[in-house]
C-alpha cells in the first residue's frame, strides 16, 4: 500500500509506501467505556461533554457497557481513546489494538 497526501492551500506533497502505520490498518474496531476511577456521575457527565451528547445517551454507553463507536478504522480509534482517556475515563478496544495510542507508528 502506499499513501500521498497533498495539501490543497500549497500544493505540498509527501508519499510513503509504509504499510507499518495505522492509516493502513482496515480493521473494524469497537470502542466502549468504562468509569475507571472516576464516580460513575462524573464519568457519563465527561462522555457527555466529550461526545456533544446528551446526558441519557452517555448514562446509557456507560450503564450498559454500549459501544461508543463500532465499525471505526485505527486512526479513528487512536483520536477517541486519546479525548476519552484525557477525561479519565477507561476505554476498552475490541479487537486487540496493535498500535500505540499516542498516534506514532510502529517504526517511528
């Protein structure tokens, strides 16, 4: 696989053909959350303001263990698990998540 990326405002362009980087990764992912050590009040009030959602649908993602979001490709991933977990919140990926979380590559 290769990929270039251009920017539209200047015309730059750069190209690799790394297939080590969670671009290429076309796994579908499942992410739920979890109040960690947070109070289970607090938890569903950061998802909330996190997500943009209401309160009823966090409680819901919170109480009954629902996906936050399903069918999502790994770089999708790597920026939910990145705003959830700043909110302390804990984040389960399914299937096993081979890539850092931070958003680096594997060969960086």
């Amino acid at each position: 696989m290769s990929l270039i990326a251009r920017c539209p405002a200047c015309g730059w362009m750069v190209a690799t053909t790394n297939p080590d980087h969670p671009f290429h990764d076309r796994t579908p992912y499942t992410l739920r959350v979890a109040p960690g050590g947070l109070g289970t009040a607090i938890a569903i009030a950061r998802l909330s303001a996190a997500l943009g959602t209401g309160v009823k649908h966090a409680r819901d993602l919170v109480a009954q263990h629902q996906p936050v979001a399903e069918n999502i490709l790994a770089h999708e991933v790597i920026r939910l698990h990145q705003m959830l977990s700043q909110q302390g919140l804990q984040v389960t990926i399914t299937p096993d998540f081979p890539w850092p979380l931070d958003g680096r590559s594997v060969v960086d």
